[in-house]
C-alpha cells in the first residue's frame, strides 16, 4: 500500500466515494504533498543562498567604496 493521508480518505468514503476511488484519491493527495515538501525545502535552501549571495555583495561593494 503507498503513502496516503488517512484523513483524507475517510472523510471522501464519508461523503459517500467508493471504498477504492478514495483510497487512490488519498494516495494521489499524498503524492503531492511529498512533491510540495520538496520544493518547500529547496526554496529554503535558495533563500539562503541569495541571502549570503547579497551580504558578500554588501561586503564587497562597502570595502571597495571605502
């Protein structure tokens, strides 16, 4: 069985979706989440970067000006 929110599907077989459909819904959900913590921590990472990428600007910039 692959990674599902559990939540998900029981609140789909509540509102009255077939046992399978909801299981694949909340696998498919699941799915995406995974894909979106990826980008959330690459975006994380690329935060820092521009961020030190402008303080050594900063630096350069007052040592060479002053």
């Amino acid at each position: 069985m692959a990674l599902q929110l559990g939540a998900l599907r029981d609140a789909l077989e509540a509102a009255g979706a077939p046992a399978d459909k909801a299981q694949k819904a909340a696998e498919e959900a699941a799915g995406y989440e995974n894909r979106l913590a990826g980008v959330e921590s690459g975006l994380r990472l690329l935060k820092w970067m521009v961020g030190f990428n402008i303080a050594l600007t900063a630096g350069v910039l007052a040592k060479l000006l002053h």
